[in-house]
C-alpha cells in the first residue's frame, strides 16, 4: 500500500469539503470526489495496515433512521468508531419532528456535543433532502447564536433524491474492479430496472448512479419500460454530466438491447416517478383507500415487466457474456428472496461476494465524508497518523 | 477562558460530593451546588479549547429511562461520552423491575463494570425518587459484599420530586446571562403555571426551580391559578432556603400580578399535587375508567385558565418588559405545537435561542456530577488535564 | 493479586483459542478453559487495580439477541467495552435472518469492521448451534473472499445445547469459593431439575453444567423427575469426561437423595427433551393450537412435581446442612418472584450475594474468549500491560 502516493494525489485536490454537509453528489466538484474516493482508499489501508485513523477522543455521531436499515447503519456506525465517535440513535417515535418548529429545536437539542448527524429520509418524495436541509438551516442557526459549539456535518445517508454513500461505494468498487478511474472511460455502465414483487422502491439508487457515473466520461444506458422514469432535473443532471465528462446517457426501453456489450450490469428495482408524485400526496392526505388502489394497480403494472430480470440470457448479451453485476443489497433473488425478482440466482451466487466487496467500501465513504468535513487538509492529518499513529488492535 | 481561576475557585470550595449520588438539590451543601456549577463551566471551557476531559479509558453509563425523553437522554449521553465512559441503555420492557426483589437484583447485575447510571422516572408522585433509592442501598449492598469493584453513582435524570440536572442548567444559564451568581441576589424570578391542552405534566421541574433559586438570594415568585399546587413539603423546604439566603419565596394567584416587574419568567404547565395524588392511587388500582373521568376533569379544570399564556402583554408587566423568559422545553407554543399554549409564539421566538443555550448547559452538569462523584479532589485532575491533557480532535 | 504467578501459569498452557469461535466448551481442551478462566481472572484484578485492558483503538462487537437478556447483554458490553470495543446490536426484527441466504449475507454485512459477533439463540432445539455454524460458516468465506480485514470471533452467548459464558463463570466462581480448581476434584455437585410455574425454559445451564463439571474430577449428580431428561448425546459427552477425569456422573430421579452430601447445590428448572422435541416441530409448523395444548400438558406435568423446590428442608441433607447455593439468575423464587418456584425465599436469601458474585464472573469470561480469539500469545499482552498500561480512571 503507497500511502505517500496517495496522500500526494489527495493533497493536490482542490477540493472543498471543510465543513460542509454531504447531501447530494451532484452538488460536489469533480476534486470532491476524487478526496472523498482517495480518503477512503487510505483508511482502509490504514486499517489494513492496523494502524488507528482515530481523530476524536470523544464525540457523538448521531444517527437518524426514518426507515429501515442494516446495512447502512452498520455503516454508519462502523465509520463513527473508526474516527473515535460514538454513536447515539436518535428515536423519532416519540418526538413530533415532522413539524417545521421542531427540526429546528431537535436539530439544535441533539447536536450539543455531536459532530455528526447522519439522516435516512427516503420514503417520500420531495420530503427527505428537504428535510436534511432544514436540520442544516437548523444546525447554522445554533452555530451561529453559540448555542453549538462545533458545528455537526450532515451525511446524507438516502433521501428522496440521492443515495451518495451507496454510489460513490459503487464507484471505489468499479476503481478497483477496473484498476483505476481512468479505465472506466468509455465503459458500458447498464442501470436497469428489474421486476420486484415489492412496489415503492426509492428511487435515489438509480439517480445516485447515473448522476454520478455520467462525470467519469462512462457510456450510461439507462433502461426501463416505458413509464418508469425518474425525477426529470436529476436525469438531466445526469446527461449535463455526461456532455462535460465526454461519456453519454442513453434511455433504453429494451433490457435485452440495454444489456448489449455492458462492461457493467446494474438491475434493481424501483418505483416510477408518476407513482412516486402520487403515493406522496395520498400519503399527505392519509388516504389509505388511495394507496391500497394504487398499490395494486402498481404492482399489476410491474407484473406486466416480470421478464425484466436479470438472467443468464441477459448476462450473455455483456460484453464477453460477462458484465460486472452490481447492487446494493439486498437484491430480490428469484427462488432465494422471492419466486421471481430482479436477479436468477445462478447469476447472482457467481458475483455474490463481488456485490459484498462493493457494499464494503460503505463505512470507509462514510468515514471519509467525516474525515473530508473535519479537516481542512485531510492529506496533512492523514500524513501524521500514518507516520506516528497508534496501532488499531494491540499493545 | 481564565482555567486558572476558576479551578483555584472549585478547589476552595468545602463540597462534599465525593462518592455520593445526586438524587436532589436540596440534600446538597451550597458548596456542593458551586462546586457542580463551576466544574460544568470548566468542562465546556476546555471542550470548547480542544481538551479532552476524557478520564475513563473504559467504563459503563447505564441509562433507565423509565419515561420518554429525547433532550434528557442526549445530555446523559453527552456526558458519559465526554468522560470516556459507554452508554448501554437498560431496556426494562421485558424485566419485572417493579418488584422489590428484582430492583436489587437488576441494579447489581446491571452494575459489574458500571461506573453511573442515569435514572428517569418521574410518573407515580411518590414512586420515582424512591425507586433510585432502593437501586442506591442496592449497589452500597452490592460494593460492600464485594459484587461491585466501584459503587456505580446515581443520577437523578427525574423524578417525582426534583429534576437536578434542569434545574442546575437553569442556574448556570442564569448565572451567564447575569454575569454572576452574586447578580442573581434580589432578582425577581416567576415561576409560573401556565397552560397547555395536554395534562399530568410532572411537578419536578417547578419544585426544582423554586427549591433552587431560593438559595441563591432571588425573590421568587410561584404563580399558579387556585388549586394547582405543589407538594408541600418542598414548598416548605423552598421556604426555609428563602429565609436563609435573604431572598424570598412569595405565592400568587394572579399570572398578571406575578409578573410585575420581574426580572426572569419561566411559565410552564404542571399537574395540581391533589390531581397527581389521584392519578397514582387510581394508577396503582388499574382504573382505566377513574383514569379517563380524572383526565376529563382535569382538562376541563384546566381549560378554565387557558388565560394563563405568556403573550406580549404579560412580557409588557415585567421588569423593561423585557424579562428573560426560560423553558426546559419543549414548551407547548400557541399556534404552532398546539393551537393555544404555554406561550405566545412571538414571545417564544423572540427568546428561543436563549431556551437553546440554556437547554446547552446540560450535558455539562451531568458530566460535573459524575466528575464530582468519582474524585475526591476535582480542581487537581482538571487541572491536570488542562496543563497535560490530550486534543479532543485532531492528531 | 499475584500476577506475574498468573501470567506465568497461562503462558505454560497449550491451548488452541487463537482465531478460534467459542460455541461450545466441550469442543475444547482443558487447557482452553484453563487459559479462559485465568485470563478471566487477570482481567478482573487488573481492572481492580485500575489498569486498563484496553487493546482496541476501534473496533465493533455485534450482538444478535434472538431472546430477551439483561444480564448475558450488559456482560457482553461490559466485555467488549473493557477491551475497547463498541457494541453494535443487530436487531433482526426488519432482517430476514432466517433464511439460509440472508445469514450468509447479513453476516458479512455486520462484519466490515467488527471484531466479534455475539449470539444468543436458544428457543428453538437443533437450531441455536446450528445457527451460529452457519454465521461462522459465511465469516469464512467472507474473510476468505477479502470482504473483511479481520475475521470475527463468535460468542456463543447461549444456545439450545450449552452455554458456555455461563458455565465458565460459574467454574470459576467455585475455583473463589473452594480455593483452587484442585480442591473441586471429589466434590459433589447436584444439578437438579426444581418447580417453574413457567415452562419452556432451555436445557443448555444444565447441559452446560454437567458438561463441565464432569472434566475436573467433581462428583456429577443429576437429579430431575422422570422424563425430564436432557439432550442424550450431551448427557454422554459428560458421561465420558467424567471417566477422564476420575469424576463422576450419576443419574436420579428423587430430588432428596440426590441433595445427600451434596457440597454444591444447583436446582433450576427446565423443559425435557421430549417435550423440546415436540415443541420445534410445532413451532415449525405454526400450529397454535398443539402448542397450546403442549403447553397445557406441560405444566399439568411440572406441577405434579410441585415438591421439587429447594428448601431448607432439602438444604440440611447436604454436607454440614451448607452447601454452596448456585443460580445462574433470574431465579423463580417461592411468595417473591411466583407462589412456589425453584427455591425458597430464606435459603435463597441466605445465598443471594453469592449468586450475584457468581454472576459477575461473566463480564470477564467473555473478555476472556474475546483476548484469547484475538492474540495468539495472550499472556505476553497482558505481561506488556501491567507493566506499562494506562489507568482506567484518573488522569
């Protein structure tokens, strides 16, 4: 492992993520996510290497999970501790948070000795980043009256919009896969939507990849049946990108034809955009007849795409008949998770602990996003602990 | 940040808190109380300069929340982690705790490498602080038979009688926004019913405040509209601490009349002590129908001060129609947590970062009574710790 | 506390815990539990002399409660919290954990940083043991595959065969109470079925007691009804270590003739075999009613066996009238706990502090499996931090 290499690269970036929340990627220069991507790298090594990267004697990293997870909260946690943080959960179900009132005073309440808050907020549309960024105004306005005495970052760990930890995890897998960022130039990247026997998948996951994988002059083929699309501004974010970095973007409506010579498959399910926009209103107005109808119409809709799975033909489409699968996990395995979903189990079980590789690289984003916020010169603080740092585990 | 004074200040100090649990304020020397004050204001100074106050490289804060709380929990947690020490969080959901076996027993095996427990038990009037003193002669049991390598320290997080950890971050607020304790003397501060559609409130928080600032030479002034009164033998106890100090304890059953020329308000709603009495006794029976028909009764009790809002033009009675307003929060807000309130919306807004501020204050008093607790000589180890200590972050 | 003695006696013992799960403690040599009790034993007087055992920077430590605990969960933090270790709980309930292909992933995923997993499973017969293989199992190939730096320990924290941080805390509590694991050799300890107005409760204390006992020369007695029997293959397991060992094991099914002589005395209740057997098959096929029915008939059976409470009746049949009660806790207490449990009130008072020092071994075992997982010469660390390691508290 070439630490001096890599925290040379990292000290030449000009990347502006000093105290700054991490909401949405495509919000980020280039630099920033080239830091974000080096700074993981190095604490992995670090670990590797059992040398400690821990930055804080003490501190709180406070975790807000308005929806399920696992995976994303081992996450978070794992990259809390590795800097020195503990984690405190903190429990919506008793606090009336949704009130606009409250994010303001909760925010301020949980932060007095946090240097973190890491937000999950994907269920509604149009609701989860703008919540994040009223606990930000909130967080500011604390700082800013001395009632904080560090301002908390914000790391946005799923909203309606973006899902910035999973994707750029995604893409340090692809850098390692591929050997670098350079050779993922003119690769073939394949965002597919796939049959699910659930309905209301968040969309942030196929946003959060094309609107990042379009920046690294990749070829995005972004395929589902008609009228499964995404939120407008972010696809054409995502072709703005694709323009500038010298890749593309391309709508597909055929898998079969999407799938044709991919370096990399990605098939997951999700929710259309015209469903999103109304399950999000029924959802305001408690309509719960409203949304057992348009459940059902949702789900008879998707069952009319069940062909839309991942299969051993798809897969000898790809370029040599063998494209990198991606995703995030859990995937719907057809016989394993469910009768039949986004992925045969065949093709699955082949790249399985390819996708656990790829959701490894989660805690060290996070951490990376963390160790980005603190320090004005990461490389520098990096530099430090390489060269004088305490051992992880050991006396 | 002058450490030098103020650790010479804590250090002549004759307080006795070496080793002891903080169950109430009034059980406490003034010492003590200064003691507690000062080295809250130590630890957030160094926090604040970078230094770590972390004195336990290993250690259990065990929490007993047998109440919601979102403010009180953090703060415990703030603490714990500032300190060095683990939160782990007794879940009493499945334990049979309200036996008096089980107390015993629980209060042991939750203690073997245990160094606090933060307890929060504030419904059944005369149950709460009884409780944590059948867990306190559980654990001095349990030390002296040798069970426990420490005797774990007791900290009131609520109870049926004071909230310590309020009422001393009310103080201390107090004391910054005065400049001193000394300023403090001859103040006019009203602690003041006030109301709110919701009811059972505990009375800790006005019995804490009154038994508190009474102490410190302060003319209080306890409002509440005929009936809703305290428990008498704290009335008492506020009373006498009057007498001693020079300041003086005065009941008024008039919110406009209280308010005259006041220096500090702090209007909050409270249950009446005759109501709370028998709420308990039909809590104990399992009345849900007595329990419905006293809820009923008290609702409409109460509706008949829904007057006793502070507005602006109560403000406009006190003293430059400008007295700092004060809330433990969160506070029930005209218009905007509930149609009509504790407080005007304006008014709130007007003061709401100084409720912020003073909300701020306690995780360091939490941390200074575990401080307190485990040193016989504090002043030394802060000291210490500010000459020699480590960076809170950074490396 | 003679420590270069210990550290000297365990550097001496050829034991293989290195790397190595802890699932059962029939699978290891008497030199394993030799090393567990004395690095145990270490642990707990060095954090009596306020030296810090802390080997870890960072790290995580998962525990996956599958049943209700207080006492096995704060011993596991405790534990993990000693050695520097955070406790990350998995909470299955929003997990499909219990398919085959999710273990194998979910237990990656808990993993990317963690150092050891702790599971209790003790509901269901045949699956407890069987599920901690199958976590272990994809460990392997997680840490074969490069998914994770660093392969976590397993803890077996119960399951439906043994329990093995129990039964090592006991052993060495009585290595305390007689002195020396020598002196145990020739003692008689009575394992005895007693009365619960519960049922239902696990065989694995017993399993793990007789499993234990039988391999240092003590005298094995295990007493329960007719038809209370344990795990067959358990029950032979014990049988040949007890020949090993020139102990024993004797069958018997009248509670006071097996309390005659008796130097220890362990009566707990559990569920037989045969009705274990019954129960997982219908709980496996969700059969309400059977299990209603089984559940009628069970107890309709213990209570016919009413009379098998320890008493200080049974008492002044063993040896002097005063052998050393032992319960792993919470135990049905006759008019305190239930109307007629497992033992009496006074003999059960008479013996309460010992069960609470016997249950504060725990902390340390589990320390113990986790220091000897980690460090393939683990009396070389521990030499290294008496010498010069930290306090635990104090600057």
């Amino acid at each position: 492992m070439d630490f001096g290499q890599k925290t040379e690269f990292l000290s030449n970036l000009k990347s502006d993520l000093y105290q700054k929340d991490f909401l949405l990627t495509w919000e980020k220069s280039n630099d920033d996510l080239l830091a974000i991507l080096e700074i993981a790298d190095i604490l992995k090594d670090m670990r590797q290497a059992n040398i400690s990267p821990r930055v804080y004697d003490s501190g709180l990293a406070v975790s807000v999970f308005r929806d399920n997870s696992t995976r994303t909260r081992f996450s978070f946690a794992s990259a809390a501790n590795l800097l020195g943080l503990a984690v405190q959960d903190m429990d919506e179900q008793k606090s009336q948070i949704a009130h606009g009132e409250t994010v303001r005073e909760t925010a301020n309440m949980i932060s007095f000795l946090s240097d973190f808050i890491g937000i999950r907020d994907d269920i509604f549309l149009g609701e989860g980043n703008k919540y994040m960024r009223e606990v930000s105004f909130a967080l500011d306005e604390g700082f800013n009256a001395g009632v904080l005495p560090v301002r908390p970052g914000i790391v946005n760990l799923q909203c309606d919009q973006d899902h910035p930890t999973q994707s750029l995890s995604d893409l340090l897998h692809l850098k390692h896969e591929f050997g670098s960022l350079e050779a993922l130039k003119g690769k073939k990247i394949v965002m597919s939507w796939a049959y699910s026997p659930s309905y209301g998948k968040p969309m942030s996951v196929p946003q959060g990849i094309i609107a990042l994988m379009t920046r690294f002059g990749m070829q995005v083929e972004l395929a589902y049946p008609e009228g499964y699309s995404l939120i407008p501004e972010v696809v054409e974010t995502a072709r703005a990108f694709a323009i500038q970095s010298g890749g593309s973007l391309n709508i597909n409506h055929s898998m079969d034809d999407a799938m044709k010579d991919a370096d990399i498959v990605y098939p997951k399910s999700w929710a259309p955009y015209h469903i999103m926009v109304q399950r999000t209103e029924l959802l305001k107005n408690k309509d719960t007849q409203g949304l057992a109808e348009l459940e059902k119409q949702a789900l008879e809709n998707n069952a009319r795409f069940s062909n839309w799975e991942y299969t051993d033909k798809q897969e000898k489409l790809t370029k040599h008949g063998n494209a990198l699968y991606m995703h995030c996990l859990p995937a719907d395995i057809s016989g394993i998770s469910c009768a039949k979903g986004e992925v045969e189990a065949g093709v699955f079980e082949k790249f399985r602990l390819k996708t656990y590789l790829e959701a490894g690289f989660k805690p060290y984003i996070i951490a990376a996003m963390m160790f980005a916020n603190k320090f004005k010169d990461p490389a520098d603080v990096l530099k430090n602990m390489i060269t004088g740092g305490s051992k992880r585990v050991g006396f």
